[in-house]
C-alpha cells in the first residue's frame, strides 16, 4: 500500500498547504495548517491516488493515481486544469527545485515519465530497476535517485541525458527516499529487512546500514538535516535517527500504521499518515509527542515526504555562472507572497570553504579552502523576523563545482578587489536569482 502527503507553499492567507491523497474517495483533502488545520476542500481526481509533489512556488500540485495510469493537475486555486497520462502503477512523483519538470515513477513498468511543467505533457520515459516506489532529486537538479522496490536497488539517473547511469544494492524492499539538503547524501527506508541505507552521493555506494523498526516506509528529514525521522509501519513508531552519527537516539511509540511522513517549512512539525486509523497525527519536533489528529480521511494513502515552503519561499535556480579570479559571489533569493520583509540565515554551512552572507540584501561570498577542487554546498532560509519564531521558509541549497587555476595556496576569509587573484575558480551550479510574486486574484 502507499499513501501520499504534501506541504505546499501559502499564497494567500487562506490558501491550503497541506494535501492529503485519499485512496478510498478517489479524491485529494486539503487543509489549511495555517487555520488551525481545518479541511476546507475535497477535490476528486481519478483511481486510486497515491502520491502528491508540489511546484516550488505553490503550484501546480502533482497527483500520481495508481489505479488510473495518470497523473492529475491541480493550481493553487484548487482546479483541476490537467490530467496526463503516464506509465503503468505510478507510485511516486517528485518536482525538480527549479520548477521545470516532474518525474513519475511507474511502478508496473519499471521506468520514469518525465512531465514538462509549461505544458503538462509527458516528454520521454527513462529506464530504471524493478517495481520503482520512490524517488528524489538532488538540488543541482542533475540527479535522480530512485528506489526499485522489485530489484532491492537505488538507480541513480542523470536528468541531462535522460539516462541511468548506475545501480546501487540496497536492502530488501526499498520503499521510501531522501537526499540531504546538500545533495550529498542519500538515506533509503528498506521495507523487507527493517534498515535504512546511507549512500554516499560522489562514490554511489551503501556507506552506513542503519536498523530501525519494521517494516519502514516513510522517511523525512530535518530543514538543516540533522534529524531523520523513519515511519516503521509494521511495528508502529517512529525512529529518530542523528545523521552526524548514522545512530538512532530515540524511538516514539504511535500506534496504527504510520506510513507517510512530512514536516513543516519550519520543521517543527511532523504530519504522520496512519491509514489503519483514517487520520493524520501532528507531532511537535521540539516535544517529541502528538499534539493533534487530523481526519477522519477515507484510506489516506503515500509513498515518501514531500515539503512545502510556507508563505515564504527560498529560491534556486540551476543557472551556470563562472567566476574567474574573484570571490563566488551572487544574490540569494526569497520571495514573501504577502509583502514583508525578508532576512536571510545559513542553515548549513559549506565543507570544503566559507560562505559570508548579508542577511538583509542576501548577498553571499563563497570562498573555496585552499587547494580544494570539486563538489560543495551551503544551504539556505528567510525568515520574516529576524530572530522570530516565524514564519520561516524551505530550506534551499547552494550546490558548487570548484575548480581551480594557478596556486590557491592559503585561501581567503576576506574580500578586496585584488587581494584574490589566487582565488579558486568556482562554477556554480545552482545560482539564486531574486524573484518577485503577487498574490492571486
């Protein structure tokens, strides 16, 4: 069984962020976490739903329907303007951080469909293992990693060719997936052997075995990536698991079934699907305990985590820029749909240099560590208080490519006109572009 659940970004002050796939009515329940959880609509779809993906910006809203072999459009007004049909059994679909395009996973065929987003058609399929159930893109948007659930493997795809580059062996049954908000790492729930495997993004190989509860089929992390919470369905709980150490540090006993899991922009939330019981359970992140059960819903239903951006949305964009003898220095963006101001925090900071940040323009300055040539990251938020509780946007990443010409022999903390002329060389592959968002009509 898989079920479905998204946090979608608030446009307007009424504008739902929590979708919920029902199973049983065919149909997709939205609720509004900003009015004190209320259900304020239930719009059908077709067979079946059983997994939802947002558009970074709100809409549109993905929902893949297994009984139907399609996929249905929803916008941010709650209208259905689109069904597209795709591969046999989707089970899963998830939206690249740019907004470009979605990838389906079909289930009974082995393969991706990949949407366009402009137009809402399928474009191409994209072989990949056995009975693919979950799905994640790294933050470049230049991956994909997909968990086949039929050949206990991870395909690892490049969205540039459109092609599988490698196979990764994992657990039995793997059946949920996530990438840190770095891109670096790569945590996969294996329903048949009660684990979650920890592949490292650069080698493509298992680094980590991490045994949970049984039967584990959901998985969501943390804004900053500390925390991995793993819903164990068949046993009932909930697993907390420290990724500095790969070591779980706490296990919150449930109840039911929970399958589906997502947390809140601020993380302070965690929204559980139980569909033995027909609700949702929120469990405050800070207390570790229920605070408040939502539904009755008609057999909620999903496959993996999916998180909104709340009423302020952190931007990225995958836009080329090289930076030749200068500090790494771009503009980091954040819109607020309702108009108010905007400061900008680092979440995580890079591993291999140093990121200086205006909180208030969002102008950043990357400085690669001496020598150092390939892969790095920082990962942003706004908040709308500097120093308040909230609101508090998504988490979005910075990925870089480094590489370097001449002798960077001592590195730099600071900036000045001619004092980096030894400076690395660094492209970034994802550059964050200011947008500006009116609220709907």
């Amino acid at each position: 069984m898989v079920l479905a659940i998204c946090l979608a970004p608030a446009i307007a002050q009424a504008v739902p962020d929590l979708y919920i796939a029902q199973k049983g009515s065919s149909s997709v329940a939205i609720v509004d976490t900003g009015d004190n959880n209320t259900e304020i609509a239930t719009l059908p779809v077709q067979q079946d739903p059983t997994a939802v993906a947002v558009a970074p910006i709100g809409s549109p809203i993905y929902v893949a329907n297994t009984g139907s072999n399609s996929v249905s459009v929803l916008n941010i007004k709650n209208q259905l303007v689109a069904t597209v049909p795709v591969g046999n059994q989707p089970d899963a679909i998830a939206v690249t951080p740019g907004g470009i395009a979605a990838y389906v996973a079909n289930a009974g065929d082995g393969d991706l469909t990949e949407i366009s987003v402009s137009t809402n058609t399928a474009v191409q399929t994209i072989g990949v293992g056995s009975e693919p159930d979950a799905l994640a893109i790294t933050p470049d948007p230049s991956l994909i990693f997909v968990a086949n659930r039929g050949s206990n493997s991870v395909s690892v795809v490049s969205t540039p060719l459109a092609a599988t580059l490698s196979s990764i062996p994992v657990g039995q049954s793997p059946d949920a997936l996530v990438i840190s908000p770095r891109g670096f790492t790569v945590y996969v729930a294996n329903a048949g052997s009660n684990t979650v495997s920890v592949i490292n993004r650069s080698t493509r190989t298992v680094k980590d075995t991490i045994t949970v509860g049984q039967d584990p089929t959901g998985l969501a992390l943390s804004p900053d990536g500390s925390t991995l919470y793993v819903a164990n369905s068949g046993s009932g709980t909930l697993s907390l698991i420290a990724t500095a150490t790969d070591t779980v540090t706490g296990t919150l006993n449930l109840g039911g079934q929970p399958e589906g899991l997502a947390l809140s922009p601020d993380g302070s939330d965690l929204y559980v699907v139980e569909p033995s019981q027909n609700v949702v359970q929120v469990i405050s992140t800070v207390s570790e305990s229920v605070v408040s059960t939502l539904g009755p819903f008609s057999d909620p239903t999903s496959t993996g985590t999916f998180v909104g951006q709340g009423d302020l949305i952190a931007l990225g964009t995958a836009v080329p820029l090289t930076i030749q003898n200068t500090p790494s220095q771009d503009n980091l963006g954040c819109s607020d749909v309702l108009g108010r101001p905007r400061h900008f925090e680092i979440v995580v900071p890079p591993k291999n240099g140093t990121v200086s940040l205006s909180p208030i323009s969002g102008i950043f300055t990357y400085i690669p560590n001496a020598n150092f040539s390939g892969e790095d990251a920082f990962a942003f938020r706004c908040v709308a208080v500097s120093g308040g509780p909230a609101p508090i946007s998504n988490t979005a990443t910075v990925a870089l490519l480094v590489t370097f010409e001449g002798t960077n022999a001592g590195g730099s903390s600071s900036m000045g006109p001619l004092g980096l002329a030894a400076l690395a060389l660094a492209t970034l592959l994802a550059r964050i572009r200011r947008k500006t968002h009116t609220r709907p009509s």
